[in-house]
C-alpha cells in the first residue's frame, strides 16, 4: 500500500531549486479559494505591484506565468518572434542553445554569437553579428547563466540591440533577487525568471515583463501565437488591472500564494539590501574555498555571487564528493554540464539559503570530505577564512532577514 511521501531535510546548495523559506511554505498551506474570488484578484494585483518592483518596471504586462521558468522563456520567444524572423541569439553557456531551439521552433532563423562557457558575452562579437544580418529583429541573452555562474553586460547588449532596431530577451532566471536588475533603466523588452532561484519560492512559477515596444510587436502580429497557453494577447485578458478578468486558464493559486508571501519578503529586506547579502556571502564563500586551494572558473568582473562554479582539484572525483554531500550532511550542489561536466561543481547561495550559517557548514563538510579523498588542506583555514570575510564586511548593508 503506497504511503504518504515525506522528502528528507536538505540544505539546497546548488543551481536551483534553492531552499523555500518556511514562511513561503505557511503560505502554500492556506486555504484555496477560486481562481476568481475577488479576494484572489486582488493578491494578484499585489503580486504584479511587487514583480514590478522586484524587476524595477513599470510595465503593465508584468506577471508570473503559470508555468516554470522555462515556460517564462518561451512565453518571450513564441510571442515575440515570428516564421521567417532572424534572431541574434547569444550563447555562453546551456541556456543560450536553449533560446536557439526556442527559435527555430517558432520557425525563425538563429544567428548564434558563440562565446567560451564561463565567459560573459563578448558586446563586440554582437555588434559584429548585427552589422552582418541587418534583418535582425531581435536579439536574445542569458542575463545570469546558470551552468556557469557568468554574468554578461545586460546594459550594454540591450543598448548595441535597440541600436541595430531590435527588440532584446533576457533571460534573468538566476538573476532575479539576486543581482542587480533594472528593466526600465536598462530598455529590456522583454525578460522572464522563474520562482525557484533567488526569490526561495518552490518551482512552477515564472515571472515575465515586457515593454510597450514588445505589447506593440505582439499586437501587429501577422501569424498566431503558436502556443495557446502562452499567448500573451489571451493571458493579458486575465492578468489585468481591476476586478474584471477574462478566464483564461485555473491559475495555481496555492503556488501564488507562496510567491506573494516571498516578494513581501524581499520587500521587508529592501531589493538592495538582499543583493548586498548575496554579495556579501559570496565573499565569505569564495574566502573559504580559496583557503582550500580551490579556485573558480569565471573572473571577479563577470562572477555572479549567487552561483559559484568552482574547478575541481586533480585527482579528486567530483561525483563522489557530491555524493557525499548527500548522504552525509543533507547538502546539496551541482554538477558541470555540457563541456564543463566532470570539471566543476557549481555551488548556489540562493534566497534564504543566502546566509552565513549555510556557508560555515558546506566549507566543514567540503572540507572533511577532500581531506578523506586525499586532497592537502589545513583543517579550519576554510572556516577562518570565511569568518574573517564576514567581519571585514561589517560597513555593508544589513540584510533584514535569514542572517
């Protein structure tokens, strides 16, 4: 006879999910009401207020579709980009050949602009691409790329894009909460996240904004959307302002809830302060690994302080560490992929996971678990190092809440 299903305790220490504050699980807990009950619709209007803050918008269409992050993704490209579009797609990692695929799925031609995993985009190699293919229509980019831990100039690629009259995706899934991001100052067209990242939200939810410029290319469409579900010119309908909704599909209500509770959360810290606690523990950590030897494989400048990819010492099997991460302490990292596979373990300091506690811990366990495997290191330089990173950055600002 099946049984009730109880997951262990884990600390989530990789590229995602990270761990869902328990606050945010309180909220999913709540009692369901109908997808339209006035009081659901008007924590939906409180959910856009505070997705346009979190995005720093003012777009109109901003919203959580009602899928994961890779939906927000194709949300962007199906509306957006049309048969016979040229599309400047930029790749420095997995998630750019997964715009590629989005692209020819909606029946346009990719231009791919190739840069070395572990490498922010090269602006010039954009300009050059641009420059060779001026029936470009659209330019897109990972923001934040999560099988690296690289973080490309988000300002300057949409700056080189609305020159060459094009619109510009971004994807800012790992970015959101995280680092800095500014879609009006910037000019993004268009970006999407996902919930389950630096907002310590569970998975399933990912938020989407789009300019005027894009609402206006998604009217003059001459083709369908290819996707009902994501159809924007649909889904406005029902993610409007006031209480009148046209139905569209049952929204997760349960999920929203959650995500509600996490946006009133990064609203309580202040959207600065919660990127400065991810900065701030992101020194700690490297501190420590540093201390270990062990070394990253993207440079300061372009190093994202919430994804950590960190090279794997000779003679050392990363697999069996990761193992023993698991099975020993609870904790949770991640593998390389695609070139990196073998080579790297990409470590996240996500959301509520951002914390000191998380940091002092996995530098113990890393360090115990190297030590069994043969690996030189002094015991306790880790932790030290770690601490003494935390003091020296007392002058910055103070996070309201999980420190």
């Amino acid at each position: 006879m099946p049984q009730s299903f109880h997951p262990p305790q884990r600390m989530l220490l990789g590229p995602g999910p990270s761990d869902v504050s328990p606050r945010v699980l309180e909220a999913m807990a709540r009692p369901t009401i109908g997808h339209l009950d006035p009081q659901f619709v008007a924590m939906m209007d409180e959910l856009k207020s505070m997705l346009q803050y979190a995005l720093r918008t003012k777009n109109a269409l901003t919203l959580p579709v009602s899928a994961p992050g890779s939906a927000g993704m194709e949300t962007a490209f199906v509306n957006l980009v049309e048969p016979g579009d040229t599309v400047i797609v930029c790749q420095n990692g997995v998630f750019g050949g997964r715009m590629k695929e989005n692209v020819e799925r909606c029946g346009a031609t990719p231009v791919m602009v190739e840069d070395e995993w572990g490498q922010p985009v090269d602006p010039q190699k954009l300009e050059d691409a641009l420059k060779a293919h001026p029936e470009a229509r659209t330019v897109a980019f990972v923001q934040a790329e999560t099988s690296t831990g690289a973080e490309s100039d988000t300002r300057t690629l949409v700056e080189i894009a609305h020159r060459h009259d094009c619109l510009a995706i971004v994807d800012a899934v790992t970015a959101l909460g995280g680092t800095p991001i500014e879609t009006d100052a910037w000019g993004i067209d268009a970006i999407y996240s996902g919930s389950q990242k630096c907002l310590s939200c569970t998975p399933g939810l990912s938020p989407v904004s789009f300019s005027e410029a894009a609402i206006a290319r998604i009217r003059a469409r001459t083709h369908k959307v290819q996707s009902w579900f994501l159809d924007l010119n649909l889904v406005m309908g029902y993610w409007g302002q006031g209480a009148k909704r046209a139905y569209h599909h049952t929204a997760p209500i349960n999920a929203l809830y959650g995500l509600h509770e996490s946006l009133v959360m990064l609203q309580e810290e202040g959207l600065e302060n919660a990127w400065a606690r991810h900065r701030r523990n992101h020194i700690a950590l490297r501190d420590g690994l540093e201390a270990m030897g062990l070394s990253f494989i993207v440079a300061t400048d372009y190093r994202l302080p919430q994804l950590n990819a960190v090279r794997v010492p000779a003679g050392v099997d990363e697999a069996a560490v990761r193992a023993a991460l698991l099975t020993d302490y609870s904790i949770e990292i991640g593998a390389g992929l695609g070139p990196l596979a073998g080579q790297i373990w990409r470590i996240g300091l996500m959301g509520y996971a951002s914390n000191p506690r998380n940091v002092y811990v996995l530098l113990g366990a890393l360090e115990s678990i190297l030590a069994a495997q043969g690996y030189k290191l002094t015991r306790g330089d880790a932790l030290a190092a770690a601490q003494a990173a935390h003091a020296a950055q007392t002058d910055a600002p103070k996070a309201a809440v999980n420190d």
